[in-house]
C-alpha cells in the first residue's frame, strides 16, 4: 500500500520534490522582475504594492519561482474603491535554456 501511495504522490504531485530555497534579498532584481511580471499577469486593475515572501525551487531546466504579493485593486465605480489582496504565485522561468516563461498559479485573498 505504501508503495501504491508513494506512486500516486508522484504522478499527483510535484514529480521532482526538491526543497525551496528562501530568497533573503526579495528586492534583488530578479525578484523585483518575477513580481512585477506576476502582477501585470494578473491584471491591469492589480498593481503590486510589496514583495512578503519569495523562495525558488529547481524544477526540469529552470527555476520555479514561489511569491508572496501584496497587491491592490480599485474597482471602477462611480465611488472607487480599493481593495487589498495577498497573493501567493508561482513563475517558472527556463529563460537562461529557452524563452519559456509562465505564470503557473496564482491564488488572492483579500486582505482588507
């Protein structure tokens, strides 16, 4: 049964487990690079307002980029409003092999 489970993990889950490793500078400019693309990715109306958290993961030939955004929205009514999400995102990029670049997930909560 152990084995069965072990197997499922693999093809259910992340086929090549390999830790994160946390970003200390989250203002290095790769960083800076991978939110912002992140925040234009999730839309005009959200703009990006601090990095939290960021740590990156190996993953095939590239690098899976794991984001925590803060971000903010403003609704477009007669009385604009503004709404603040966190955000966690993942950004694989395989640029130093190819032009592969993709926001993978992303999942807001609001925050206000």
């Amino acid at each position: 049964m152990a084995a069965l489970e072990a197997r499922a993990q693999v093809v259910m889950g992340d086929p090549f487990p390999v830790k994160l490793t946390p970003v200390a500078n989250v203002s290095a400019v790769v960083i800076q690079f991978m939110d912002s693309t992140a925040a234009q990715k999730l839309g005009s109306e959200y703009s990006l307002t601090q990095v939290i958290s960021a740590s990156t993961q190996v993953y095939g030939e590239g690098t899976l980029y794991h984001l925590e955004l803060a971000v903010s929205k403003s609704t477009s009514s007669t009385q604009p409003t503004v709404n603040n999400y966190t955000c966690k995102v993942k950004v694989y990029d395989q640029r130093p092999f190819t032009s592969y670049f993709e926001m993978t997930e992303f999942y807001c909560k609001l925050s206000n």
